[in-house]
C-alpha cells in the first residue's frame, strides 16, 4: 500500500486499491448507509478545507503540539511498562497511524529502543481484518501485539476490538489511545476530550490514505482491506508538518493527571440519544474527534458544544465548520465530552 509515510515509521497491512472506486457524495453515502448499505463499501469525497478553516488548524497545532506531545509520552511510558521492549505497535487505519508513528518516535526518543509498527483495518459491524492479523501472528508473539487509536468516541472501536479478538484469546483486547474520554481504553495519555489535531483533516494528514474499505466484488478472501492513495493531493499533505510538530516537544519527563468517572461516555451518549429523541446511537458521535469527522464526513444536524468552552480554541474548528455548513450550534451542560456531533436521519432529510 503507497503513502507518504516513510516505510520505517509504519508497514501499512492494506491493499491498494486506487482507481477502482468511485467517490460519492456525502449526502448520497449517507442516504445509503441510512438505507443499510455499510459504510465501509463506499468512499467519500475528500472535503477540501477553505483557507479559514485551515488557519484555525494551523493555530490549533501551535496551541496543542505540547499537550499532545506530553499525552504520547504518557501513553509511551505505560505502555513499555506494561508490554517491555518487544511490544508490536499495530495502529488501526486511519487514525490511528500517525499516533503510531509519534509513539514509536517517542519510545526511541526516550528508550532508544525502535519498535516494529504495523496498521490494519477494523471495521464497525465488520470485524478485524483477519488476513492482517495472520500475517502478525506468523511474525511475532500474540503477547507482544498492541492495538493503537487516536481517541475513544463512545468506546465502539473498542468493544468492536473486544468482540474481534475472541478468535485471537492470546492476544491483548486492550487499547492505547491518546484521548480517552469515553473512559473505556486500558492506556491512555489523558482522560481529557483533548483536541488531537490530525483529527482535523483526512487523508493529508493520514500520509494521504482513505479510510478502509472492504467490498467483496474487490477486495478477495485472501486480500487486506484496501485502501486509496490520493497522490494528487501532495502539494496539500501535512502528515510529516504535524508528527514534526508534536515531536519538537517531547520531553522525558512527563506529566499525568488521572480522572475517575461515575459513568461511561455511553451512559452520556445514551442520555443525549434520549433527550434529542434519536433512536439510533450510531448517529451521536461524542468527543472533539467524533464532532470533527461528522462535520467533515457525514450529515450533521446539530452540534453541541460544552458551555463550559464556548470560547475555547479546541472547539474553535468545529463552530468554524458547522458555520460554513450551516449546521446549528447549542451550548449545553456536556460531562465527558466538550463535543458533540449529531447525525441527520435521512428519513427526514
């Protein structure tokens, strides 16, 4: 699979398949997939970000490099101590890789110690892709595998993950993430919704990849999940300007802040579900993360934001989002969460 990562910072256990999928709209995609067709057989166009949009990303990246950074060497310290110096990072595609990528700078940064880091596809309702996860198990220890993400939403990657690796009993069901919010990942850097800012854009800063796809018309039974390469967006890829940018603050020593909560991001997305009288979970997406992708990928009808940071920077991208796709804004009273993305049924479209 082509990217514009290097192959020493992450194998991509993908299959190409640019040029033999047709992107569609995000209205029409979301009609389908409301219709029962699953996301994961059809690609989106990539949304090109307006110059606003841009400059507010690029500010966020200055605001939270530190943050960020700190958040990764938290993760990395947990995770040597947990798994020792033979730990196999394996980042789920696609947003997961560049935080495998950062965490592998970082373990070698501090451990001088350079990790294997692989990426495979999962898929919500669809599973793991078990071609991928052979060939890791004909080259490493079960023990030594760990699964890596950006943030945890309301947890479904994770329960998904849970429910993949029952075939797999000598490998870990537990997550790395960033960003756990949700409160559901066994190693995390922060419990905050922090502003992760590769969540931001899409493929230009996923080393220009789609998001998976699995379709059996391409992808055979002895295939990886694919993948597109968008080559024709080199001149507007960031991956590298913001793995660099993180990087420039990583620190040895680092600091971390725990956080208890009563509930689960679940037990928040459920109450949301009920107050907004949504009747599917699948369309709130909680988090800065999940707010972002929805506003970027999917058809939102609503947005709300944390009143406790109405003004804060990390939101700023969203409200600037939401604004150029006339998409209403509610401050509300949010626990876990400082955002919240609500999807449109189509049946009221």
């Amino acid at each position: 699979m082509r990217s514009s990562y290097s192959p020493e910072d992450v194998t991509l256990l993908l299959k190409d398949i640019t040029g033999l999928v047709e992107p569609q709209s995000t209205e029409e995609r979301e009609k389908l997939i409301q219709a029962g067709k699953h996301y994961c057989e059809m690609l989106p166009i990539e949304y090109k970000p307006s110059e606003k949009y841009m400059q507010i990303y690029d500010e966020l990246v200055k605001v939270f490099a530190e943050k960020n950074a700190n958040a990764i060497g938290v993760l990395a310290d947990q995770i040597m101590k947990a798994k020792g110096n033979n730990v196999v990072l394996v980042s789920l595609a696609r947003a997961g890789i560049p935080i495998g990528i950062l965490l592998k700078h970082y373990i070698s940064f501090k451990y001088n110690v350079d990790v294997p880091h692989y990426s495979i596809s999962i898929i919500r309702g669809r599973g793991i892709d078990k071609n991928a996860m052979k060939f890791l198990l004909d080259n490493y220890n079960a023990e030594d595998l760990l699964f890596v993400d950006g943030w945890t939403g309301k947890g479904a990657i994770n329960h998904q993950l849970e429910e993949a690796l029952v075939d797999y009993p000598r490998v870990s069901k537990d997550l790395a993430v960033i960003a756990d919010p949700a409160g559901v990942a066994k190693y995390y850097g922060t419990r905050e919704d922090l502003l992760i800012p590769s969540c931001c854009l899409n493929s230009t800063i996923s080393g220009l990849i789609s998001r998976t796809f699995l379709r059996d018309d391409i992808i055979g039974a002895d295939d990886f999940h694919g993948a597109v390469y968008y080559g024709e967006l080199k001149d507007n890829d960031l991956s590298y300007a913001f793995i660099n940018a993180i990087e420039k603050h990583f620190k040895k020593e680092t600091t971390f802040k725990g956080v208890d909560f009563e509930d689960t991001g679940l037990d928040e997305a459920k109450k949301i579900a009920k107050e907004y009288n949504i009747h599917d979970i699948n369309l709130v997406k909680p988090s800065i993360g999940e707010a972002t992708r929805v506003l970027l990928r999917r058809v939102p009808w609503k947005v709300l934001i944390s009143d406790k940071c109405k003004d804060d920077i990390d939101v700023a991208h969203i409200i600037r989002l939401a604004e150029e796709k006339n998409v209403p804004v509610e401050y509300t009273k949010l626990t876990h969460y400082k955002a919240v993305g609500l999807i449109k049924e189509m049946a009221d479209a």
